[in-house]
C-alpha cells in the first residue's frame, strides 16, 4: 500500500493544474478533485485509484506518481 504524503499530493495537483480540463480521482466511491490538496489528502493512498481527465498526458503523469 502506498501512503499518499505530503510531497507526492504537491506534485499530483500541481501537475492537474497544468491541465485546462477537470482531473478527479476515484477510489470505490470516493471522487475528488485533483486540483485541490485537501481532496487528494483525504483519499489516504494510491491503492485503487483511478484518474479522469480528457487530458491524456496529465492522466498518465499523475498514474506514473502512483507507482
């Protein structure tokens, strides 16, 4: 399992504002936007997660993070 920190959300949101399109996360029933710290804070970990964006750059960045 791996912990989101402090550090790697930074990293994920700034790189979902590069995005003109919205970016959520989902993790079972849980979505949240990217674009906001406290939301990808609440999510706890990358396990289960999924990104949707029509932004297909950013998407496969911020999978890379998970990994």
């Amino acid at each position: 399992m791996k912990y989101i920190h402090a550090g790697v959300a930074s990293e994920l949101v700034d790189l979902a504002h590069k995005s003109k399109h919205e970016v959520f996360l989902h993790r079972g029933r849980i979505t949240v936007d990217a674009k906001s710290i406290l939301g990808v804070m609440s999510l706890g970990f990358f396990d289960g997660v999924s990104v949707e964006t029509e932004d297909h750059e950013i998407a496969k960045a911020i999978r890379e993070l998970f990994e």
